[in-house]
C-alpha cells in the first residue's frame, strides 16, 4: 500500500466519515450510543487507576463532562475559592479499552463536540448560544468547541490532570477539537483513557489562564492503528499534522514537538532526516499551546499536503 492511502485509510479518519455531520447529532441520533457519565471521574492519571468504563475498540461512546471547577464556578456568577477537598479539572473516565497493549497506537477520533449552555474566563460569565459566545451586547464570538484535557496512564508513577506530559493530559491545544484524531502510545493496558476541561473557545497560549470553560459532551471513537509510532502525542485534522512537546522550559518543548514532527516526516514519507528537517523548516508552524502552567506546551504543525494527502 502506498503510504499516502496508508495515512488516509488507517491515520486520518474525519468525523463526516462516522455518518455525523459538522453539527452536534440530535438526540434521535445518539440513542443508541452509549454515554459516558461525568459523575466517574478523576484528576491523576496512574497505572493501577480501576476502570470506570469499558469501551470496544472502534466503539463509538459520547463523553459527558464537566467544566473544570464543579461545584467552584456556578451559572449565577458565584465563584468559590478551592479548598483541600475541592475537585479541580476532573476528566471522565478511567476508560479502558478493550484490546489494546502497551505499546499499541491508540487513535481517537473526536467526531464532535457539543458545548454547554453557559461559560465562564477570568471570572466572568458568558452566555453561549447558537454557536457563539456572546462576549458583550454588540460582540459576539464564533465558538470552536475544544477538549483542553485528553490523555492515558503514564507506564509508572502518575500524572495530574492540570498538567500535560507524554501520554497527552492537560494540552490545551486548539486543535483538540471536531474532526480530530489524537494519537497516543498506550503505556499499560488498556490505555485508562480520560477526558475533559472542555472550552467553547481558546486562543493559542491560553494567555489568561483559562478558555471559555463549559460543561460539554464529546462523540469518540477509539481506534488501534499499525506502521506509525511516537512517543508524544500526535493531532491528526484534514488540513494538517501536528506534534505536541511539554517541559517546563518552553525553548524545550518547542523542540520536543519540532524534532518529532521530523521523525514522522521521515517514518510516514521515507524521506532522510535532513531532507524531513528542511522541509518542516519550510513549511511547519511552531505553535505556543499554553504558556501559563508550570509545565509548557508547544505544537509543530505542518500541512497534510507534506504526507501526500
């Protein structure tokens, strides 16, 4: 098989494939689609996690969630101060899903994402309706539904969701949204997936610390894919291919994300690393997801064209 059918056919698969269409599905629609409650959740990712869920590969299950502060942030305008026993960025889950082994490529599929009915960012609220957020009386914003937390169990030690590593966490990337693959090396079995901290808009670098943070619900598919590896995650969309680095010096993770997107060029094209290093000198776009947690987040992202797609 030629490697641009074998990224079409086994990497990418956009969420007009699944019969869903760019809006959310009515209710009629995802009747017979399992949901995943928000009521099991967690905030750290650790190997010995007990599964709240159970999914079959190529499953496809709706995710509830809810925003990042429940029970801190109300609809009414009320914001709390965290305690000990407060619950911060909780993430649906554990899901384990069936089949797959450490080591395995797990792909997700984010088929769609529906956000809530309201939001809030530095302590304001905001309405959302029809696909906007409305930012004022005479200012509103088009809505780009995101998860800013997906991810898996690191192999040892644990992972807290406020933060974002390897195995993916607390990314914060705009392009975690519909119509996104993310790409994950399963580090024990059954990945122990979660998901959460979904924001109806965020701009690159979350420079105030926050998105829109909404209660939402996310349709997945959970996919094993073959002939592709990374250590870090991927974010696979129609238009572009992106590779995600996280440390603490931001210099660092920008050449986290740049050097793995050079050895993906080279793994899925064939080229010689030099060749793959120009052509994402060329081409890639070196991205800032957040730069406001103690862990920082950067993203290489470079068109699909590059893969011959």
């Amino acid at each position: 098989m030629k490697r641009s059918n074998f990224l079409k056919s086994a990497l990418f698969v956009p969420a007009m494939a699944s019969g869903y269409n760019s809006f959310f599905p009515t209710a009629a629609e995802t009747s017979g689609i399992r949901r995943l409650k928000p009521d099991r959740r967690f905030t750290l990712w650790k190997p010995d996690m007990e599964p709240a869920y159970h999914v079959s590969l190529n499953e496809v299950v709706l995710v509830e969630m809810t925003h990042g502060m429940p029970g801190l942030v109300t609809r009414d305008g009320a914001f709390r101060d965290a305690g000990p026993e407060s619950i911060i960025n909780p993430q649906t889950g554990p899901i384990f899903i069936d089949g797959i082994e450490p080591g395995d490529m797990l792909a997700i599929d984010i088929l769609d994402i529906k956000a809530g009915d309201w939001g809030y960012c530095s302590r304001q609220i905001f309405e959302l309706k029809d696909g906007y957020v409305i930012f004022s009386k005479s200012l509103k914003l088009p809505m780009e539904p995101m998860l800013g937390c997906i991810g898996i169990s690191p192999a040892e030690g644990t992972l807290d969701t406020r933060a974002p590593g390897d195995t993916g966490g607390n990314m914060d990337c705009r392009n975690v949204r519909s119509g996104s693959t993310i790409v994950l090396k399963a580090r024990v079995k059954g990945a122990l997936a979660g998901m959460g901290d979904a924001h109806a808009l965020q701009g690159d670098g979350e420079i105030t610390g926050q998105g829109i943070e909404t209660d939402a619900e996310a349709i997945v598919r959970f996919r094993k894919i073959t002939g592709f590896s990374c250590d870090r995650p991927v974010i696979i969309r129609s238009d572009s291919f992106s590779t995600i680095g996280a440390h603490k010096d931001l210099e660092e993770a920008a050449w986290q994300a740049t050097d793995d997107m050079v050895k993906m060029v080279q793994q899925l094209t064939g080229r010689a690393e030099k060749e793959s290093r120009l052509l994402v000198g060329l081409t890639g776009l070196l991205r800032i997801n957040q730069i406001v947690d103690p862990t920082k987040g950067a993203r290489m992202e470079v068109p699909s064209w590059v893969f011959g797609i």
